[in-house]
C-alpha cells in the first residue's frame, strides 16, 4: 500500500496534535532550564555559582555552564525541527521527502513526526555528516586526535598515553 494513501485527515491531525504537543512540552522545558540554571547569564552573572574558590572549582562550574548551553541548544534544535515540521502542514508539503518529494511512510512519521526525508535520503545526509561513510576496521585513526597533534611541536605533543598514530 503507498505509504502516502495511508496518511487521512484524521491520522494527519493527529501527527499534527503530537507536534502541537511535543513544541508545548520543548517551550516549557526550555524556559525552565533557562530560570534555573541562569543559562542567560555568564557563569560570573550567576550569583548561585561559587567562582570564589580555586581554579578546580571554577573548572567545574564552567563545564557544568557549558553542558547546560549545549544541552539549551540541542532542546531549541529539537523546538526548531519541531516548528518547521509544523509550517510544513500549512504549507501542505508535510509528510513529503524534503529532498525528492516522495511520501515519507507513515512508520516513520508516528515515530517521528518531525521526519524531513525519507529513509533513503536521510541515510545519505547521514553520511554526509559523518563525514561519508567510512569502513571503521580499515580507517581506525582518529581525525581529531591527529589534526590537534599536528598543532603542536614534537617535543610538545600532549601526554594521551593511550592514543597512538
């Protein structure tokens, strides 16, 4: 059956609700995480960290200030995804494959209702991402690792004793 005869208005609306919803429960979590952890403010702002003791201590406040900016930016990312999954019912493209306009099935999309592309598509900019596909027990260096090594002079290369190239 063609995956995309199976989405009616009813099962479209529905997709729709849970999108509503999802976005509602993202705007919440979002602003909660924003008043509680003063992640507006610089970790020098926020008067409930204790940056007065010693450079270990202000080491831990930075990372936990970081990890709750990085996790802020991954719930507006979803929120984002979310939105645009939205402008795509109003538009009348949901449901279609961004890259070829092909249905995206209807498995997919009451997994994830936010679903761009369709398996095909997604599985290539997937690896587009990744950088392309790569066969990890032939390539097994890593591409990080061995750019920031290059960065330094032989005599000052970092101590990672268990990283070889």
């Amino acid at each position: 059956m063609d995956a995309h005869l199976t989405l009616t208005p009813d099962i479209l609306a529905k997709l729709k609700q849970q999108l509503e919803r999802e976005r509602g429960r993202l705007e919440i979590e979002i602003a909660s995480r924003r008043d509680a952890q003063g992640a507006d403010d610089t970790p020098e702002q926020n008067r409930n960290r204790d940056l007065t003791g010693d450079a270990g201590d202000q080491s831990i406040d930075l990372e936990a200030w970081d990890t709750s900016h990085q996790e802020l930016l991954d719930l507006e990312g979803d929120r984002a995804e979310v939105r645009h999954a939205l402008t795509k019912f109003d538009n009348g493209t949901y449901g279609r494959c961004e890259v070829c306009g092909r249905p995206i099935p209807l498995g997919r999309l009451q997994v994830l209702p936010e679903a761009r592309y369709d398996m095909e598509h997604q599985v290539i900019l997937a690896a587009s991402w990744d950088g392309g596909a790569r066969d990890t027990e032939m390539d097994t260096r890593d591409w990080v690792l061995e750019a920031s090594l290059e960065s330094f002079p032989a005599s000052d290369a970092p101590a990672w004793g268990r990283y070889h190239l």
